[in-house]
C-alpha cells in the first residue's frame, strides 16, 4: 500500500520508523522538540518529542559547533544521532568536527571507530539573503569518508533517509527548502510539489544508485534536488522543438552513479549540468571532469554547466531569480550543442 506524502512527512515517518526499530537512534537539533515550536525549522520533527519524551528528541543551544561534537561523540559511543542543522549555511560553524572528525575517525582508528550519524541539512535559495540560503552539498563531496545525499521526491527522502540511518559511516544528508511541502507558518513562497507515493512497508534505497527521471535521446541534463524539476521542466519545453532530453537524478553524491551517467551520455553524446551551486568549483564542475576523462569519445559536443554565479546569494527577489538556474537558462544551454 502507498499513500501520497510531501517530503517532510516521508522524513518525519522514517525517522519515526527507524527510532521504533532501533533504540539507539535519537533526533538531536536546535529547537526540534520545543513545546509549542515547529519541529525545527522546517517542521521536520513537529509532534516527534510527545511521542518520545525530551531524551530521543534532544534540544541544544543555537551552537552548531557543540551540536556536531555531541552527535559526533554519541555516534563513537555506540548511539545513531540523526542531526538536524537549521539553515546549511551553519555547517561552516561546526566543519573541524565534520571534516577532521566525522570523516576521518574510521580512517585514523584502523576501522575500529564508526561514525554512524547522519546530518540533515536545509539548503537552497529562499529570499533569505547571503548567510541563510546557499547550497554547499558541493563542498563536502571533497572530504573523503563523508556519503552525501540528496533526495528530491518523498519517495527518495523516506528510503534514503532510512539508509543512511542504518549505515555506519557520517552522512550528509542534503534537503532543499523549496521541496519540503511544508505548510502553515513554513510554508515557502515559490515551493515545488515534491510529493509522491510512499509505500507503508519498510524499505530503503541503496546509496549510490540513480534514476531517470526522463527518458531521452538527444542530450543529458543532469541535476539534484530541485535542479532535478528544472530540468525537467526544460525537457518539456525542448520537446516541442523534436529535441529529447534525458534527465538524470543521481540521488547521492558519495557514492555517485558514475554508470547511469556514462550509459546516458554514451547514448545522447551531450552533457549539461545543473546546479544551483556557484560555478567555480562545485559539483558540477567536478561532473564534468570527470565526464571528460570517462566518456570523452562519445561526446559530440563541449559539457555545458548551468549553475548559479560566482557571488554570495542575493536578497532581492528579482535579483535572486537572476541568480538561480532556471529552465530558461537550461534551454538556451541545450540549444547551444544541438
């Protein structure tokens, strides 16, 4: 049986699931349990702390840098934390523990340290100006011993979250704001219907396994989160042109489906990638060098990145629109090596 969920009660429902399988697993975040508050920022967590008490669903001060050190040390004790940051852009406040920590702990011990925890993190534009809405999923995919995820439907939200709860490395876990389908005082001006069925049994989705959202034959376009609805919204614009984008979702960043890619491009021989992370450095960058390097032979034109500029994200809603990539954006892209 399915039933229709949005993103953020396919979230709350794994976590739920995975806290009745498992007692060792608790939330830990900033405003998460407050009675009377949202549930965190986003409402992932509204309602979990009546039905767990105060001790599974565990408020902090607003200090990032001790949230991470005790998931962090949890985690090394035996527990599965699953923490919730408020806005991505704190993860800068607590990136020794993640990066010289998390990362690295399992390395350092010889593999008799395991870092099971994951890290929830809200991204994404949202007229919230420079320090509230950028997108680093990019930054992380360069720290060895870190798995990165980002889901974009309810689907994929609720097996990838369940995933990387049971798994015993760090993970990443990467959600964008405009998907959640919060409503009432979360609600977000300019939100997408990320909604979709959601089995009631138990599963999960296997890190590093992709999907195509869109069958295609003339060129790739390759995004995540909500780059994934832009591009699918591109594809259908192009196709009343006679031009058939394929759209991938890769799903996870760490581990990346590096095959589901290079048998698309092996069969449209165009790449373009979409992200909403500046330009210079990202991940896009990194696809398409690596593209390059693996599947030079059957391109037939130059890989193209549609990305967000080399600036901090703006506050002006017009100037925020600039600045994001768009389907516009990605049409004129795909008409550039057709």
């Amino acid at each position: 049986m399915a039933r229709t969920l949005t993103i953020v009660e396919a979230l709350k429902e794994a976590i739920r699931e995975e806290m009745d399988r498992d007692p060792r697993v608790f939330c830990i975040g900033e405003d998460i349990g407050t009675p009377g508050g949202w549930g965190g920022a986003f409402t992932v967590t509204n309602g979990l702390s009546d039905e767990y008490g105060l001790d599974r669903i565990l408020d902090t001060p607003i200090a990032e840098i001790g949230l991470a050190g005790v998931a962090i040390g949890a985690s090394i004790g035996g527990l599965r934390p699953i923490a919730d940051v408020q806005y991505g852009d704190f993860l800068f406040c607590m990136m020794d523990q993640l990066a010289n920590q998390a990362a690295k702990l399992t390395y350092m011990s010889g593999g008799k340290i395991n870092v099971p925890m994951v890290m929830r993190v809200p991204v994404g534009a949202t007229t919230r100006a420079a320090q509230h809405s950028q997108s680093l999923e990019g930054l992380f995919i360069h720290i060895p011993g870190l798995k990165v995820a980002a889901p974009c439907t309810a689907y994929d939200a609720k097996g990838l979250l369940k995933t990387a709860v049971r798994d015993d490395n760090p993970v990443m876990f990467f959600e964008h704001k405009l998907l959640y389908g919060s409503r009432g005082n979360r609600a977000e001006a300019g939100a997408l219907n990320a909604s979709g069925e959601v089995p009631e049994e138990d599963y999960t989705i296997p890190f590093g396994r992709g999907v195509v959202r869109r069958e295609g034959t003339d060129v790739t376009i390759l995004g995540k989160l909500i780059t994934v609805y832009r591009a699918m919204e591109a594809a259908e614009i192009l196709a009343k042109d006679g031009i058939e984008a394929e759209v991938i979702d890769p799903r996870t960043l760490v581990p990346f489906d590096w095959d589901m890619l290079m048998t698309s491009i092996k069969k449209t021989g165009r790449l373009v990638i979409v992200d909403e992370e500046p330009a210079t450095g990202g991940w896009a960058a990194e696809i398409a060098a690596r593209a390059v390097e693996k599947a030079f032979d059957w391109l037939d034109a130059p890989v193209l990145r549609v990305t967000a500029p080399d600036t901090p994200v703006p506050f002006a809603p017009e100037m925020e629109q600039f600045y994001l990539p768009d389907a516009r954006k990605i049409v004129v892209a795909v008409r550039q090596i057709i």
